[in-house]
C-alpha cells in the first residue's frame, strides 16, 4: 500500500507540476467599444463657442425626410418654430432635445475630414471635335440587384451587374467603359471638353455644365458601376509622383497637365464609373444621397453605417492648410464611395472656383459627435461592408 501511495502522490505531483507550467489560455479579446458614446454637452468641443442658429434652416431640410421617421417628429415640428438669429434659444434647443454621441473608430476619436464641391465645366449637347468626352446617363442594361429581402445581412449591398445570356457578369469598368468599343454609346447626356475635368466631376457626384448655346446644365450622381473606387491621388503617391504634402487636387491637375500621355492609363486604374441625371431649372445647388439639396458649408458627407443621413453633426477640425479651428454644427446630407468608416466625412463646400481651392486642400484631422433626439437610440456597431 505505501508503494502504491507514493506513486500516487508521484503521479499527483506531476500533473500539479505540468499544470502550473502549461501555458495558460489568451483571455478572450475585448469588445471593441461601440463607435458612439454618449457624453455631455461640455465634452463638445467648441460646442459653447460657436452659433449654431446657422444650422437650422439646414436641419429643416432634413426634417422634409425625417419627419416620417420615428423619434424626429417631434424635434423637427419644435425646430420649425424656431428663430435661427437667436443663437442662445438655438442651444438650448438642441440641449434640451438631443443626446450628443462621441464617433469614435474604436480606441481613436480623431479621423480624416475632407472636403468637396460642385466643379465647372464647358460642354455640349453635340459631340465635336472641341467637346469629345461623353457624360453619360444610367445604361439601360444596368442591373442593380438588391438582396436584403432574402439576406437581411447583406442589406448594405447593392450589386450591379449586366446580362450575358442567363449570366449575370460584373458591369463594364472604367476601362472598358472609355476604350474603343463603347458600349455605352446613346446614353450621353452631353459631351465636355476636358478627360481631367470629367473625372473630378465623377469623384465630386455632381456639376454644373455650361453649354456651348449659353445655358447651364446641373448634373448629378445618379447611380455607379459597381466597380470599387481606387484613388488616382494614393496611385501618384505610390509612384513617388508628388509628396503627401503636396497632394492636393490642384496638384493632380496639375500633374495631368504636364504628362497628357499617361493620364488615359492612371484614370482607368480607378475602375469605379459615375453615371449621371439632368437636374431641373429649381435646383441651385444639387441634392445629397438624403435627397435634400445640400447647403454650403453646412452639410456634410458621411458613413451612414454610423451616422444617421439627416442628423446634426458637430464636427471639430480645422481649415484647409491651416491650424485655424474649424467649430461648427453641420448636417449628415450625403455620402460617398471614399467616406468609409466611423469618424470619417467629407465638408461640402459650394459651387464654384474659390470652393474648388477650399475642398481641394482639405485634408485634416477631426472629431464628430452625432446629435440624436433621445426617443432614436444610436447604432451599437459598424456594420460590415
């Protein structure tokens, strides 16, 4: 019995003695904190510096959606009401009848703020010599597959394809779409004169158009390709073509001009086409994906995942080039292929050449806090893409 007591206690020793040395199990990798946090009005940068009275008519605007929304009915009726020249009846509005949320990309409240505008260009509605780029409407052999009913899950997607036979296949891409073959021949809107132009107008979603008889045509995003976007600005950089701080839209202009043999190749490595519609006389300025027209320096491109289209936003970053704050309550009115993630946005700045130098130069570091009525409670997570 003593020899079988002793090897048992050998035994238990032994395991004791590989137990503490066995390496012990990583503990499960924190949650990531959710991308909006409920904080104070006081933890709003620059909340208490700034007039928010401007941002009222442009909240009105989004209230011609939201109103049908549960939670904004009764903040937009209340919003209707008020007088936006009384900046401090303004505040106590908005702090009465908002929850401000911290955005954050997990650990990290800052992220990049940049700017867009409405380019000018010279077209025609006949092709020429002179006007040889086409803009070109939705094709009608398009096809835009929505998914969400049989795959709740992909609800962010939309594919876009064509037939081929009982295929459906990729749609054309840039490529394709500008090479020789044409396949989208008969669906030009107009022709402009400038490949360079026509592509900014693609990243920028909207512009207006003077034609060759004198009037004006305002042009807006209407739908895409489907391709992914891939910056031609991250292209140049890559190829040591221009420097991060000289990276600007005036210097990719720039860089057109000065090399017209390449641009043909660098354009078609940015698969991704914009397909456009004809706006009416009415609109002096275009609508956002919100389907309100967008306010100068008040609305404000977004990753809706996160950001709720229509909702006060108050962003904190600075001017274009500059260390100068830039405080101030803006409006989520639109979206954007390159506005991918949390704190993420792109400040609409007009129409028109001085707006142009402001929205080419913005690239700056900001923090967001979404304002949402307290009966709209905020997204948990950043749904995946």
């Amino acid at each position: 019995m003593s020899i079988l007591r002793s090897r048992l206690l050998l035994f238990g020793s032994l395991f004791l003695l590989f137990a503490a040395c066995a390496p012990k199990p990583a503990p499960p990798p924190l949650a990531p904190p959710p991308p909006l946090q409920a904080v104070g009005w006081h933890e709003v940068d620059g909340w208490l510096e700034e007039d928010p009275g401007p941002a009222v008519p442009v909240f009105l605007r989004s209230c011609q959606v939201l109103r049908n929304r549960p939670g904004w009915d009764s903040v937009c009726e209340a919003a209707a009401l008020l007088d936006p020249a009384d900046g401090e009846t303004v505040r106590a509005f908005f702090e009465s009848r908002f929850i401000p949320y911290r955005i954050s990309n997990g650990e990290s409240t800052e992220g990049l703020i940049t700017g867009y505008y409405i380019p000018d260009l010279r077209g025609s509605r006949s092709r020429s010599e002179q006007y040889s780029r086409p803009l070109y409407g939705i094709p009608d052999d398009l096809l835009v597959i929505d998914l969400r009913n049989v795959y709740p899950e992909l609800g962010d997607y939309r594919l876009r394809g064509r037939l081929e036979g009982r295929r459906v296949v990729p749609y054309f891409d840039r490529g394709a779409i500008d090479g020789e073959g044409k396949p989208l021949r008969g669906n030009e809107i107009c022709w402009v004169k400038d490949p360079v132009e026509l592509f900014f107008l693609h990243i920028q979603g909207s512009g207006r158009i003077t034609l060759d008889d004198g009037s004006v045509l305002m042009v807006n995003y209407a739908d895409q390709n489907g391709h992914p976007y891939r910056s031609i600005g991250k292209l140049l950089l890559e190829r040591g073509a221009m420097t991060p701080n000289q990276m600007s839209m005036q210097n990719i202009r720039a860089w057109a001009r000065t090399h017209p043999e390449e641009v043909g190749q660098l354009l078609a490595e940015n698969p991704s086409y914009i397909f456009f519609r004809e706006l009416g006389e009415n609109f002096d300025m275009p609508p956002g994906a919100l389907g309100v027209p967008l306010t100068p320096a008040r609305s404000l491109a977004v990753d809706p995942r996160t950001t709720p289209l229509g909702a006060p936003v108050f962003l904190a970053t600075t001017w274009p080039n500059s260390p100068t704050p830039l405080k101030q309550l803006m409006v989520a009115q639109d979206t954007g292929g390159a506005i991918k993630g949390a704190v993420r946005a792109d400040f609409f700045w007009g129409a028109g050449e001085e707006a142009g130098a402001y929205a080419g130069r913005m690239k700056q570091s900001g923090r967001m806090w979404v304002l949402l009525p307290a009966a709209v409670p905020p997204p948990t997570r950043l749904a995946e893409r």
